[in-house]
C-alpha cells in the first residue's frame, strides 16, 4: 500500500492556500488510487514543532546509552517525525511564503529530521541522503510573484534541503501574486488547480 505524507506549514491550518492545494493535489491522488494511506503532519498549528536549540541538538549527538529521560523525549519526538519520512512513498508539502522564506516551523521540522546517521551520513565522497526512493511535490503559495528570480528563496533551499536527505524527485507547483487582487487569486487558483489535476492523472 502507498503511504503519503502531507507536510503542512501554513499559520492558516488547512485554510491556508498552500494547505488548500495539497489538499487538493491528495484528493486527487486518492481518486486515482483510494488505497492509500494518508498521514497528515502539521507542523505550524496542531502541533507546531520546537526550534532545534543547543539542548535539543545536544540530545541528538548524546550517546543513547547516556541519554537523560528529557534527552531520550527529544530524541523520540524527532524519530517520530523521521519515521513518518521513512513510511512516506509520496511527500505533499504545503509551502507558504512568510517574509521571503520559508515558515519558521517548517525550517524547525527540517531542523529535527536532518540527523546524521539516521537520514543522512558522511562519507569520503561528502554526505549522502538516506531518504531514497520518495516522490515529493510542493505547493508553493506565496504573495509576490517570484519563481524564476533571485526573490524565490525557496524554491533553492526546499529543493537542496530534500536533496541532502536522499529525495531528488521533486515537483513545485506555485500559485504567485495572490495579494495582487482578488480576480488574479482566482485566477491563480485556478492554473494552480489545473496543474494539479494533470499532475494526479
Ligand atoms: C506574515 C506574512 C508574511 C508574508 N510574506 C510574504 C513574502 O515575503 N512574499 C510573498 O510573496 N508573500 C508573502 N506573504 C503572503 C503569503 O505568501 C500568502 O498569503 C500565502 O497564501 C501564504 O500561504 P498560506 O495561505 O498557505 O498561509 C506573507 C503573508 C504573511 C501573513
């Protein structure tokens, strides 16, 4: 059975345009296929994950043997996280665009699922992903129009991020320029909505 993770960083929750469209892009994937099991994992809201700080991170490294109870909670919060990875066949991530970046809980879950010898390890050759084999797409919904420009400081950084951690198959779609006005946010939507649907065909 396919698992398929949906990643979900906007403050809205699930009204958020980027929740909104991969809602959208799963509703269609599950018509395509409905025996697939769907995760869903928000990061800002439900549950918004903690900043990595030098006692979070100093549990990573800390030897499991000579964890301390709080250690060993950190730790099991954050395999948690990368266990959902590991189970995911497919990843569907909700990419808002706040003050030119990317949430500040999205980059703390990157933060918490980036561990060394867990999702990636070094080698001679430099670090190596250990999160093969996955499908990811990202909704990208953003204010501005950016895509293309030395503005999308994302687009970089997400594709890098997954790259790092093994995932190379990754799709972006955007819906841009939805502050503009009300008739362009339909109509961006609407392109947005378009493309999702070729994209679960
Ligand atoms: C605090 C805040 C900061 C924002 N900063 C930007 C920005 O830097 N560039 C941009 O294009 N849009 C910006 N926007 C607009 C959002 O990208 C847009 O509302 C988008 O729909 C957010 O995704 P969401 O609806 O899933 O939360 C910002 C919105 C908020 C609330």
């Amino acid at each position: 059975m396919t698992t398929l993770l949906q990643i979900n960083a906007s403050m809205n929750n699930s009204h958020g345009q980027s929740s909104r469209l991969a809602s959208q892009f799963v509703a269609a994937f599950l018509k395509r296929d409905p025996d697939v099991k769907v995760v869903v994992r928000d990061v800002a809201t439900a549950e918004p994950v903690p900043h990595l700080d030098a006692e979070r991170f100093g549990a990573f490294i800390t030897k499991p043997q000579d964890r301390s109870p709080a250690q060993e909670a950190v730790v099991a919060y954050s395999d948690a996280l990368i266990n959902e990875l590991q189970q995911a066949d497919v990843i569907v991530m909700g990419l808002p665009m706040y003050n030119f970046g990317v949430p500040s809980q999205l980059k703390a879950y990157f933060d918490h699922v980036a561990r060394a010898g867990v999702t990636f390890k070094y080698t001679e050759q430099g670090p190596v992903g250990l999160l093969t084999g996955k499908r990811t797409y990202v909704f990208a919904a953003r204010g501005g129009v950016y895509a293309g420009t030395p503005l999308d400081t994302q687009t970089g950084y997400v594709r890098d991020f997954l790259r790092f951690l093994g995932i190379t198959d990754v799709t972006f779609v955007y819906a841009e320029g939805l502050a503009i006005s009300t008739q362009s946010k339909e109509t961006i939507l609407a392109k947005a909505g378009a493309e999702i649907a070729e994209l679960a065909a």
